[in-house]
C-alpha cells in the first residue's frame, strides 16, 4: 500500500522532470533563436542597383534615391553610410541578400565616395560617388531694398550648405546681420543701417565653410546711372513717390490704364549718360539693371529698348509665362550685347510700349544702369 508520503515524494519527483525539461526546452528555444538571428558571417557587398532596376550596376546615386545594396549577410545591418552620412534607420529595410536604403539629402563634411555596410558581424564598403549638386548664386532680388527691409538672395540648393542658425550675412561698409529665413530656393535677411553698395557676403557654418559673395549683384548699386541730372532732365512721367508703388527705389516711371491695340508709348526718350567701358566689343562684359514693379501681370505687348537707333524688343511673352512681380520691386537683368548694336554711338536711349491688342497696364519701373557682369 502507498503512503500519502510515498505518493508526496513522487508529486514532488514528477514536478522537477518537468520543471527541468521545460528549461531544457526554453534554452532549446532561445540558442535557436540566437542562431537564427545571427549572420553566417561578416557583410560583403557585391553591387549597387537602384530600386527600379534589380539588374543595373551603378557606382553613383543621388541625394533622396531609393537604392538596393547588393550582397551576403546583410539581414541584421544596423547602419549604413553614404561618405560619413548615416542613414536614419527608418530608411533602411534589409533582408539577407540586400539593403533597400533612401541616400540622405545632405552634404558629407569627409568625402570617401563610398557606401558601408555595419552588421553585428562586422562592416563592408563599396565604392560609390554621392552626386552632391554645387549650389548656385543667381543674384538679389531687389538690389535696392530699404533698409529695414528683408532681401532675398536668390539661388538653388542653399539649404544644403547652410542652416539659418549658423549662416553669418555681411555687407559692404562692414554691418552684419542675422538669417531670417533659408530654403533651397533662397537666403532671406533684414538690412541693417549702414548697409553701403556693394557685394553682400554670405558665410555658412562648420563643418563645410560654404561661402560666396554676390559680385555679379551689388546691393544698393548705382554705378553707370543712364538718366541722371545734370545729363538728362527726369522725364515727362517720372515721379519720387507713388501711393500704389512704396518703397520706389528712386525716380520712376509709372504706367498705369488703358491701352488701345498698336498704341506706342513713348515711356522715355532722350540723351543719356553711357559708361565708356561699355562700348564696342566691351558691352559682352555688361548688362543693363532696372528695377521695376508690376500690380498686374503683363501677358501682351513689347517693351521696346531703342539704344543709339537699334530697337530690341524684350520678348518677355515669348518666356511662356507673364512678367509679374506680384506688387514687390525686382531687379531686371538684361545681356547688353543682346539689347543693343555693336556700334560706340550709345548717347540715344529710349524704352516705348507697344502691342497689337488692347491691354490693361499698371506697373512701375526705376534706376536705368549698365553694370559690370561680374
């Protein structure tokens, strides 16, 4: 007969079985899990393709591209970096065989032109060119706003260079001033009192340095004035002020109403004062500079420049869009040696307005230069 001792001791027993083989099981468990989850070996890669074609072998990408890195052991791939640029992780998918990885759109401070690869098993490299796109200086948009007021300086790819934080803005005279706001398309700044003509120099933050003065857009410029006193009296039409233009940079010319089909309007014709360097074979090296300001959009008719008896018509309907300023002052850019002759007789110079259709007009228009390119 069984004791209720002898039936306690083999409970007991039969616990600890399995008690015991329960851990077995989960040790089981967990060391195949860690095999599992554990690369064969360190990463190799083989080749680089992009996200649309698995087949294509590429050795350069750009900035944002969806790219596939190709290889062995790649499932548990930590990080990856394009040059010394780490990827975020959310932009990183990976199986064994490859990586699907976004490229950052940034700059790298330490060019390698390589992409790496970092497991819990080790690292691989592979070269790869990150195509970084250099940014571009186009100009002022209105070289003679107000002190007190924000300039735009106008460009492409600003925002991977510089950080509105860390960007220093100077001006000719010595004042400096803050950012106030950075795009790609722009760098945007209050001008300080004591703001002289001149380049505006613009300096980025460590660890790029970027830096670059706008020579080919002087702020403020008033060099080779063509309508100026005692040469030329102001205009039938020119006025200092205007309660639908502020803010004028100077004398100005303003249309405003009506205008009926092949109407020419004579806006200013007269003899001026023409720079000397500005002459001859010379005048490739020059432009001609106006600021002007358009309240409506101007989609029909030619703004005629008439120089020395050579009439070019700006063509500014032929761009595929209107000449509209949106109410704010912008400086005009024109190439010299496409708005005038090759000949030194420059003393004549006069702007007309003309269509073979009736239009509404109201616009502003000021400071008449030939500047220097650069």
């Amino acid at each position: 007969m069984v004791t209720s001792s002898q039936i306690k001791t083999l409970y007991m027993k039969s616990i600890f079985k399995y008690t015991l083989l329960c851990c077995v099981l989960a040790a089981a468990f967990v060391s195949c899990g860690k095999e599992k989850d554990s690369p064969d070996g360190p990463p190799s890669i083989s080749r680089v393709a992009t996200s649309i074609n698995h087949a294509a072998n590429i050795s350069s990408g750009d900035m944002n591209q969806w790219i596939l890195i190709i290889g062995t052991n790649l499932k548990l791939t930590q990080s990856v970096f394009f040059s010394d640029l780490e990827v975020p992780r959310e932009n990183i998918y990976a199986s064994d065989t490859l990586v699907s990885v976004r490229i950052p759109r940034k700059v790298p401070a330490e060019v390698t032109n390589t992409v790496k690869v970092v497991t819990k098993a080790g690292e691989a490299s592979y070269n790869f060119i990150l195509n970084t796109p250099p940014f571009v200086v186009k100009g002022l948009r209105n070289e003679h706003t107000l002190a007190g007021d924000t300039l735009e300086i106008m460009g492409d790819f600003f925002d991977l260079y510089f950080t509105a934080e860390g960007t220093a803005v100077s001006f000719t005279g010595g004042v400096t001033a803050p950012v106030a706001a950075l795009a790609a398309e722009y760098i945007k700044v209050v001008v300080p009192a004591g703001a002289e003509m001149g380049p505006v120099t613009v300096q980025g933050p460590a660890p790029l340095n970027s830096t670059f003065s706008t020579n080919s857009s002087w702020y403020l410029d008033t060099r080779n004035m063509i309508i100026v006193h005692p040469v030329v009296a102001p205009a039938t039409g020119m006025v200092s002020s205007h309660p639908d233009f502020p803010k004028n940079p100077g004398l100005m010319m303003v249309k405003q109403g009506a205008y009926s089909a092949w109407g020419w309007d004579a806006f200013f014709t007269s003899y001026i004062n023409w720079p000397a360097g500005a002459m001859g074979a010379n005048k490739t090296n020059y432009v001609m500079k106006f600021e002007m300001n358009t309240k409506l959009a101007i989609t029909k008719g030619d703004i005629i420049f008439n120089i020395a008896d050579y009439y070019y018509r700006w063509p500014y309907n032929y761009f595929g869009k209107p000449l509209d300023t949106k109410g704010k002052w912008e400086t005009i850019t024109l190439p010299l040696d496409i708005a005038s002759h090759p000949t030194d007789n420059y003393a004549w110079f006069g702007w007309l307005y003309s269509d073979g259709e009736s239009r509404e007009s109201n616009f502003a228009i000021s400071n008449f230069r030939v500047v220097p390119k650069n």
